[in-house]
C-alpha cells in the first residue's frame, strides 16, 4: 500500500516523501483513511510505529479542505504530557505541512510565557500542548479552545499517570461538544478505556501490534549483578562494546544524577535529563545525544517518553521500573522504524520480583545471563536492609535540615540565595 493510496492531498505526499517515507507504517495505514472519514478513534500503537504521522497526516488533509478563518483559531488541538513529546509532535506537524498554508505551535512550560503568547496571537491552526500552559494561558484569556474541530490525546497512559486527568477534564469543558476525538495510548488499560468511553462517540478501535508487545526487533538481555557492582558493570559493557549512543533508565532523578557523574568520571561523555532539569538543559543535553558530543543519556521514565531518537541502538535499564508496562515504553526506545536495537537490563537480587511482572506481561522468559567478574553474591535480606537504612539516614537528614534555624543551613552557615 502507498500514501497516496490513503487518499492524501498532493501537498502532503510530497512532504512525505521529502521525508524519504515510501510505505505507511501499519498504525499510519488503519488510522489515516478512519481519521478521514471523520470517525473518532481510539488507537494502540508501541512506541517508535510511526503514531504521529498517523493522526498529523489526516487533520493537515482535513484542516486543509475548508478556507483559512480570517483569525486562524485553534481548529485542531493535541495534548501531551511531556515537553519532549510536544515538541516531537510539532516538529511533525511543521515538516508535514511544509507545502501547505497550515500553521502549527508548541506550547509547554519551563520556558518563557510571552514569545508563546505573541505566536499565538497571531493566529495558529494547529496547537500542541501540555495540559498545564494550555490551561494557564486560557485562564488568562490569551487563547480560545471555541472553534477545536479536532482534539487529539496523545500518549493518554502516561497522562494519566502523570496526575492529567482533572485537566483534560478542565479541557474537555473548554472545547466544542461537537468535535473529532482522537486517542492514542500504548496500552489499554481500565483508566484509558473509562477516559475514552467519557468522550469518545462510538469510537473505531485501531490496534497496530498486540497489547503491551515488545518491538520484535529488540534484543532483550538480563545481566544479573549485585547492587554495588551495576557502575561497573554499564562502564565495562559501553567501553569494551565500543557504544556510541546510549540511553539508560534509572528510577529516581537523584539516581540519574550520580550515574552521569560517575560515568564522566570515567571518560564516558554523559548527561542526565529528568524532570528537575530546565527545558533548557533538557533541549542541550538531548541535542547533545543525537549529534554524538553525549555518548550517555541517563533518563528518568518521565523524562524520556516521546523522545525520538531515531536509530538508537541500545538502552539499558540501570534499575528496573516496578511497573511492568513501564519496562515496554523503555525498550521501545530502539528497535524503531525497522530497526535493531537491544535492550539489557542490570539486574539485581531485589529487583528479581520485577522481572517475574515484566515475563508475566510479556509473556515470555527473559534471556538471563551471568558476566564473569560480575557474579551476584548477595542476599535479598541484607539489601533490603541496607536498604531501609539508607532510607532512615535519609530522613534523619530532612529532618535536621528542617529543624535548623531559617536562614541558616545545619553547619551554622547562612544559606546564599538561590542563583
């Protein structure tokens, strides 16, 4: 099947293959020509398969049909939870559009509120955005969701889990009754499908792989280790693989933090992105990564999802999620487009009763291995406890700090400003 089998405009094929795409993604090939036909759509699509295209394609067809209103309203919205996502799904939109007369934007906070501001008052048919700055900005009476004919969640799952859904509720009340829904969600869980029952119209459910599937390309690999010995062992794999680009998950940004630094340490350029990091910081450190001058991108989940790195061909889980679901959004990271990836896990005797949720989901058994020099001899009973020491030291730390006298840190020094 090609594109223009899909029934897409001249414009927009040209851009497609400016982009050097030749066949429609399966995901592309059933949500394009339903998005065309003005049906609200609920889609399942694993990360990297091509989703954006799928619903970006379509509403550049269908904005494009009708005239340009005089002051451009917002006639298609698409919500994201992350900055990054926003920010991949405007670039999308741009490149798409390029021969058409459809303008599109991003806004998202962490950044300046007044350039977002002048752009939109100078009208815009396309509006990506996270939840927060789009309410933010429409309590202050900058912009109108009135005239939405297309609404779009993107990535609904993690917004949900990210504490979204008394704002797309708020959203929800903002736009037309009468308008096209479109939902996109890597699973479909209890809460998504209670989400897409509140504001879908007889919807035509979309599936491009099965449920919670792991991209067939990637190679997944348990390494099993002891806790102490993780460092190490992610140092030896990089440098004796030779690999030039890697995107590795911890749990916490505390944990990011201090795996960057020990692996620059080591000569191994790195950068952590989580979500303490300015948008500034974030858009360097990720702009770092694709040119090559970053080796090693240590990322929180929330962080990292809607990243598009394309070709990437190893992540590595430093400490596994304990939610299963969140270990298919991590891998799918590499293995896109078509492309190999591999996917190694470091695992330790505590973190054993995520690998059982992981296979239960998946389905299958995980290929796990033993590197030698890196044997695992501990006991779960001396790292949980260890564990919860370091959790009781930690909070005897807060403590003090918070009974120390304001205006002075707990060495009797006088706190400088924040700079």
């Amino acid at each position: 099947m090609s594109f223009k089998s899909l029934g897409l405009s001249d414009a927009l094929l040209k851009a497609i293959s400016k982009k050097g795409y030749t066949t429609p993604s399966p995901i592309q090939e059933k949500a394009i020509p339903k998005v065309l036909e003005r049906k609200d759509v609920l889609a399942s699509a694993q990360t990297g398969t091509g989703k954006t295209a799928g619903f970006a394609l379509p509403i550049l067809q269908i904005l494009s049909e009708t005239p340009t209103l005089r002051h451009r309203p917002i006639r298609s919205l698409i919500l994201t939870p992350t900055r990054e996502l926003a920010a991949q799904v405007l670039q999308d939109f741009k490149d798409y559009s390029e021969f058409t007369d459809l303008r599109s934007m991003v806004i998202f906070g962490g950044v300046g509120a007044a350039p977002q501001i002048k752009q939109l008052r100078q009208g815009v048919d396309v509006l990506v955005a996270t939840p927060g700055r789009l309410l933010d900005l429409q309590s202050q009476g900058v912009l109108s969701l009135a005239k939405v004919e297309i609404l779009v969640l993107d990535e609904a799952d993690r917004m949900l889990d990210m504490g979204f859904l008394r704002d797309i509720k708020k959203v929800l009340a903002l736009v037309p009754s009468k308008r096209q829904n479109l939902l996109f969600s890597a699973t479909f869980s209890k809460e998504i499908k209670q989400l897409a029952n509140g504001f879908l119209h007889n919807p035509v459910l979309v599936e491009a792989a099965p449920q919670n599937t792991t991209a067939e390309k990637v190679n997944q690999l348990v390494y099993k280790t002891n806790k102490a010995m993780k460092t190490e062992l992610v140092t030896k794999l990089i440098s004796e693989g030779d690999w030039q680009q890697v995107l590795i998950f911890t749990r916490t940004k505390h944990g990011a933090n201090r795996l960057s630094e020990k692996l620059g340490k080591t000569g191994i350029t790195s950068a952590a992105i989580h979500g303490n990091k300015s948008q500034g910081a974030r858009t360097k450190a990720l702009a770092g990564f694709k040119s090559g001058k970053v080796r090693v991108l240590v990322a929180t989940d929330i962080a990292a999802r809607g990243l598009d790195i394309p070709l990437l061909p190893h992540v590595i889980n430093y400490e596994l999620p304990n939610i299963p679901e969140d270990y298919v959004h991590r891998i799918g990271r590499t293995g896109r487009a078509g492309a190999s990836g591999e996917a190694i896990s470091i695992v330790s005797i505590d973190e054993n009763e995520y690998v059982r949720g992981i296979e239960k989901l998946l389905g299958e058994k995980l290929d796990t291995q033993v590197i030698e020099g890196f044997e695992p001899t501990e006991k779960l009973a001396d790292v949980l406890d260890k564990k919860a020491q370091n959790k009781a030291q930690n909070q005897r730390g807060r403590q003090k700090r918070n009974d120390a006298p304001k205006g002075k840190s707990d060495t009797g020094f006088k706190r400088r400003g924040r700079r």
